[in-house]
C-alpha cells in the first residue's frame, strides 16, 4: 500500500509539471513577431512589439521558478523532509491542534521565504522594467509582513477549527467542516472589503459628478440598487487597470481603481460596470458561490474517507499518522481530479463572462464595453492569441478576441 501511494504521488508530481510546461510550450507556438491581422487596430505595430517581449519575459521567469519550486517539493517529498518536520515538531508539542498549526506554519514560513526573491524580481524588475511598477521596496516589505499575519490569523482560525472537529466529529467530519468553510466563505464575500481591504489599499467613496451620475443612472435603469460605490487607490502599487464586483445584499458594493478612471471614458467605464452588474443579475455571485462550495464537499468527502490510514503518514516519512500529514499526501494525489473539477469551473466561469458580456451590451452599449476591453487588454499587455489549449485548461475568462466576436465588435 505505501509503495503504491508512494510511486503514486510521485508520478502525480511529475506528470502535472510536464503538463504545465507542455501547455507552455504551446503556447509559446502562437508567438509571433508580425502583429496578426486579427489584431490589427487593437494594437499598433509598437506596442504588441513590447507584449511579445513581456509575455516572453514572464514565461522565462515562470519556466525558471516553477522548476525551482517542482525540485523543491520533489526533494523534500523523496528525502522524507515532510516526515522528519513532523518529528521535530511532535518532540516540541503533543497537543494535534498545535502540532498541525505549528506544521503548516513552518512550511509556510519556508515557502514564503524561498518565494521572496521571486516575488522580488518579479515586482521590481519585470513588472519595472515595462512601467506597470508603482510600489516601492518599503512597501512591498510591508505588504508581504501584512499577507503573513493576516494568513496566519484567518489561516490558523479554520485550519485550527477544522483539525479540532476532525479529532471530534468522526464519520461527520466532512458535514461539520464543510459548514464553516461555507460560513466563512460568506462572511468573507460579504465583508472582505470592510476588513481586509482597508488593511492594504485606501477605498473612499466615488465623489459627485459625472461619473456618479452616469454610473447611479445606469444602475436606475436596470433595478440594481446600490448606493457603494468606492474608488481604490490601485495606482500606489501598480498601473494596470480593475474593477469589482463584492458583497451581497446591502452589502453590495462596486470597486473601481483609480488607474481605470483615469485611463477611460465615462461610457467604457459604465459598460465595465455594467459587465459586473450583469454577474449579479444572471446570478453569477451564487451559482459561483455554489460549485465552489460542491467542490470543497466533495475533497471533504473523499478526504474523510481515507485519512485515517496510516500510510497517508508513511508514505511522507513518518510512523506517526497526523491530521496534516493526511492533508499533504491527499492533496497530492487528489490534483488530478481537482484539475478535472477546476476545468469544468472555468468552462462554466467563461460562459459567465459571455452572459455579463451580453447583459452589458443589451442594457448599454457594446461598442463602449468593447473598447473599454480593448484598453484593459492593451495597457496590461495581456497575450491576446494564448493557444486554445492553455485557454482551455487555465482562463477562466475568454480571451478578448472570443469576447469581442461574441458580442459581435468583430467577425
């Protein structure tokens, strides 16, 4: 059984990163040095110049630091690391709670470490290098010590919460576990914004003028009532371009950065808005709230099925078996169907996005939405020919070209 687990996960790992890098590669096929007719009047023959060369500078950079973590992890698992963290931990502390907290804290803390340099080089070198950059070294200091304990907090909460009805709540503990996911889950779509938002970014309220004006009249029009309406200070950290949609019934509320208010018009900045208010009309904030929900119920399910054998331990180095060592053996051998169930997520997410698009186009004017899309794509460089393949398998929005003929911009 333990050598079976063991060849298991160990194939897992190294077929999902030959994927990985296979939908790469594909997609590095669709390059191009000559702007492609299809893009002609989107981008100028300059600027898709300088896409090709970001997208090819961000996939340099995924290639170099996803084989780093993929030998990491592979080490670690093949060497016994992960049982031999569990016996320094257990010669410290016997309570399972504190073990399990103590355990991820420490891969954590390893993790983001080992990732700082990346994270690093990526912010203040690429993202620098092609002017989205904004934040300054202070800050990203400060923004990395903040996800750290905010992580922990609300991490150690669940987690915390979780492991205890484990140990209690026997064949049920999928049912009681799955519950708080769900509350939480909720909490923090109605409340996000009020609580942790605030802890990174400043959120004030849209001021009177045109812009109100347009975006409260359009809201008049479709029965969508909302009265927060807030502007976040995107621009202290980078120059690309947002806005969301949060919260639900009072607490309702559209985000829109200030990088997108100064890049667009009045119309393309309500038909985005539009776009978002389309979600909440089609019921997209639930049913997306709902799948979520039956994905988690089902890892639950199948997790509390097998977890308590001993193996889930052995296979990862230890003789004693432990709520945490279960987690990481099952999580590695259940990523092929999370892969199978985040696909059909972000089929359905696309089709979402199609549906925002039409209410958008219906209810306002798709020629505005289709060129607010245009300068969202346009000034973030995004890779407007991704290959079909990598489409399929990692967006969940579809591409802007898919977006534009469905709405009939372009044939």
């Amino acid at each position: 059984m333990i050598t079976i687990l063991y060849y298991s996960i160990l194939v897992i790992l190294i077929v999902s990163f030959i994927l990985e890098r296979w939908l790469d590669y594909l997609n590095t096929t669709n390059w191009s040095s000559k702007l492609p007719p299809e893009l002609v009047g989107i981008y100028d023959e300059a600027k898709y110049q300088k896409s090709m060369e970001y997208e090819k500078v961000t996939h340099r950079f995924t290639m170099v630091s996803e084989s780093i973590s993929f030998i990491a992890i592979l080490t670690v698992f093949v060497t016994g690391g992960f049982g031999w963290l569990d016996g320094a931990i257990r010669s410290l502390v016997n309570n399972p709670v504190a073990v399990t907290l103590l355990y991820f804290a420490i891969l954590g803390l390893i993790t983001e470490i080992v990732s700082m340099p990346f994270k690093w080089y990526d912010t203040f070198y690429i993202e620098e290098k092609f002017g989205f950059n904004k934040t300054t070294r202070p800050l990203f200091i400060l923004d990395q010590l903040k996800g750290v304990v905010v992580g922990a907090v609300l991490g150690g909460l669940l987690l915390g919460l979780i492991v205890w009805i484990y140990l209690i709540a026997g064949n049920l503990f999928w049912i009681y576990a799955l519950m708080v996911i769900t509350f939480f889950s909720v909490f923090m779509l109605l409340f996000y914004s009020n609580i942790i938002v605030p802890l990174f970014n400043k959120q004030t309220p849209l001021a009177d003028g045109p812009l109100k004006n347009a975006i409260t009249g359009f809201c008049k029009k479709t029965g969508f009532l909302l009265d927060n309406i807030y502007v976040i200070d995107g621009s202290k950290r980078s120059t690309k371009a947002n806005a969301y949609f949060t919260g639900l019934g009072s607490k309702k509320r559209i985000v829109l950065y200030d990088t997108l208010i100064n890049e667009m018009e009045i119309e393309e900045i309500v038909a985005v808005l539009a776009h978002e208010i389309g979600h909440y009309k089609k019921h997209h904030v639930y049913t997306g709230l709902f799948y979520s929900l039956i994905s988690t119920a089902i890892m639950l399910y199948v997790f509390s099925l097998v977890s308590g054998n001993p193996a889930f331990a052995s296979v990862l180095g230890s003789d004693t078996p432990g709520f945490h060592l279960s987690l990481i053996s099952f999580g590695m051998l259940y990523s092929p169907l999370s892969l199978l169930i985040g696909l059909g997520l972000n089929y359905q997410s696309r089709l979402n996005e199609y549906q925002a698009d039409q209410f958008a186009g219906e209810n306002y004017m798709g020629e505005h939405l289709a060129t607010a899309l245009k300068k969202l794509s346009v000034n973030n460089l995004s890779n407007l020919t991704p290959h079909p393949a990598y489409v399929f398998f990692h967006y969940s929005h579809p591409t802007l070209l898919q977006r534009l003929k469905k709405i009939g911009m372009i044939q």
